[in-house]
C-alpha cells in the first residue's frame, strides 16, 4: 500500500511538471509573436503654408460723423434711422428754414436795389465823360463821378455775395450725406433744436468694415501688406480679406501691434463691434510632415512610433506644426530617414515587436472580404 501511494504521487507531481512545461512552451513564442502588423512610411518634404493666428475686432473702415451746420434751427423731418443705406447727396434730416427764406429774400431785395443804384451810377459816368470831353466837366468833377460808380459796383457785388451766402445757410438746412454708406448711429429727433457741429448721425462709408488684428511686435515685421487673410466673425461667417497697413507703432501697454484688414462690403452677418479670429498668410516654406495617422497624442504631447531592423518599435516624442490636409508638419525630434508607423499608433508601447507589411499588401487585406 505504501509503495502504491507512492507511485501515485509521483505521478501527480508528473502531471504538473509537464502542465508547467507545457505552458512555458506556450509563452515562449507568444513572447515574439508580433503584435501588431503595421505598415510604414517615410517622412515626406513639402511646401506649407505659412500662417500666423490673430485675434481682433471688426470696425468700421471709416466712420463720418454727420453734423448740423446751420446755428439754433429745430430739426423739422429726419428720413432715415440706424441700418438704412443711403447714397451720397440723400437728405437725412431737415431744419427749420422759415427765418433763412426771409433772410434771403431780403438779400436778394438789397441786390436789386444796389444793382438799380449801379445802373445810374454808370450812366452819370459816362455823360460825365461826354461832357468832359467837350469841355463842360472839370477833371475834379469826372474823378467824383468815377468813384460814385465805383463804389455802386461795389456795393452790387457786396449784395450779390450776400445773397450767396443765404443760399448756403439755406442749403444747410437739408442735412444730406456726405457718402454712399450705412447709417451707424442716430441722434437726430424731430423738434430737437440743434447748434452748430451737434452730431445728428454716424455714418459707415461705403458700407466697408475692416479687422483690427493683435500681433506681437515679433510677428509684425513678417507680414506684408497686400497679404492674404481669412477671418472668421463672432457671427460664424467665414470673410476673405487682405492686409491694408500693419501699424507704424507698438502699443506701450501691450506690446502689441494692430494689422489693419480689409474687407468686402457686403459682409453678411458679420457687424462692427464683433470679436474676429483670424490667419494671416505669409507665404511657403518646406517641411518634414507625416501622415496625421501617424501621430499619436498622449498627456499633452505628441509622439509618434519608428520602427527599427529588429522590428521593434521606438515612440519618439516629437514637436508638430502646421498641417495640410491629412499630413502634419513634424518640426523636431524625427529623422528624414525614419520608418514610421503610418497608423494605429495608440495600441502600441514603446518595445513592441511588429510585423511590417507593404502599403499595397495592407490596402488589399483591408479590401478582402471577411471569411466565415
């Protein structure tokens, strides 16, 4: 019975010497089994734009401020409110004229009655003339006929001038706009009595708005007027602009430099007074860039994973750039000759061993169909 027990223990403690054997044969090939069968590119050289990002406000390109001209007249019609486009020469608001019409006819009464005295001045002074000639007029007494039709002349064109000046005051009454725009801001009220430069309205010329950029003082001297921009408004719309003037001075408080933008006329939903987001393009350069696949982001930075001729893969920490397209810029930390994993990145650690496939091979797998 002993030497019975005794087998079957030993037995026992066979069976799981071979179970344990058993599976360290299983892991040792699982240890280089391949991952993951990846494909690989290399770095590719091309031309990207550059861009430099700004925030900033929209704002009227220019904005005129529209006043009275005419002193102590009460404002008797206004013809148009905030919003309203108008043409240049539209009457905006009228004053009160009744006092200027008098005015003006008296002018024009004192003109007749200085052109009639002008009449008989010249004609006393051509007899005079006569008259001298055959000896009747002393050349003392021509002299004073002379200047009497002088000075009657002269009070003529007084007159004349004075009548022009009640016809400008007259004009003054019809408030007109001084360009095609968008009317901004009104004050004008109908019986408001207004003083001479009272602002009545605002007025966006042209209806044109403009985006102010912030820039650094850095940044500044690499833009170009004439430059291409594209702005997006607080409003969602997309606008195309140009650069316009890059500021000749640096604001003291922030350092910053304001890029005067400008835009179409017909600019939608977007307002002056918006917040705007913006590039400002400044041309290609070359550069590294990679599929955006290959990228992988962890904890903030990016990385992306090469793979050597053990077929083992190393994750680089690497510092990207622009992008175009589905390709990223890769500014520092690859090799130009680096094999990269084009995709899939994120099942990876640093370490693993890969199986390398060919792009058209891994294109054909991924179109086969799946089998049952």
């Amino acid at each position: 019975m002993k030497k019975s027990g005794i087998w079957v223990w030993a037995g026992v403690l066979w069976s799981l010497a071979w179970v344990a054997q058993a599976a360290d044969d299983r892991q040792q090939p699982a240890a280089s089994k391949p991952s993951l069968t990846v494909t690989v590119v290399t770095p590719q050289t091309a031309s990207l734009s550059q861009k430099i990002s700004a925030n900033g406000n929209l704002a009227p390109w220019q904005e005129a401020i529209i006043g009275a001209e005419a002193n102590g007249l009460k404002i008797t019609e206004v013809h148009v409110n905030v919003g309203d486009r108008v043409q240049r020469g539209d009457v905006l608001a009228v004053l009160q004229a009744d006092t200027l019409r008098a005015e003006l006819a008296q002018a024009e009464a004192a003109l007749a009655e200085a052109t009639a005295s002008a009449q008989e001045a010249k004609a006393q002074s051509d007899r005079a003339r006569s008259l001298q000639q055959q000896g009747f007029f002393s050349n003392a007494q021509l002299s004073q006929t002379l200047a009497a039709d002088a000075s009657a002349q002269a009070r003529v064109q007084s007159a004349r001038a004075l009548v022009q000046l009640q016809n400008v005051r007259l004009a003054q009454t019809q408030v007109r706009a001084p360009d095609a725009g968008v009317i901004s801001a009104r004050q004008a009220t109908v019986g408001s009595v207004v003083g001479a430069g009272t602002e009545l309205f605002r007025l966006i010329r042209q209806g044109r708005i403009e985006w102010r950029a912030e820039v650094t003082a850095a940044e500044m001297g690499r833009i170009q007027v004439g430059a291409p921009v594209q702005v997006k408004a607080a409003s969602g719309q997309q606008l195309q602009g140009k650069v316009r003037m890059v500021a000749p001075s640096v604001d003291a408080q922030t350092r910053n430099a304001i890029v005067y933008v400008d835009l179409p006329a017909a600019t939608g939903s977007a307002r002056a007074g918006m917040y705007a987001q913006g590039e400002i393009a400044l041309g290609q350069s070359q550069a590294l860039t990679v599929p955006q696949s290959a990228v992988v982001v962890r904890d903030g930075f990016s990385y992306v994973y090469t793979v050597g001729s053990d077929q083992k893969v190393s994750q680089l920490k690497v510092q990207t750039g622009r992008q175009s397209g589905d390709r990223v810029e890769v500014s520092r930390g690859l090799k130009p000759d680096a094999r990269v994993v084009a995709s899939g990145g994120a099942f990876l650690n640093h370490g693993d061993t890969v199986r390398v496939v060919d792009t058209a091979v891994s294109s054909a797998l991924s179109a086969a169909p799946a089998t049952k």
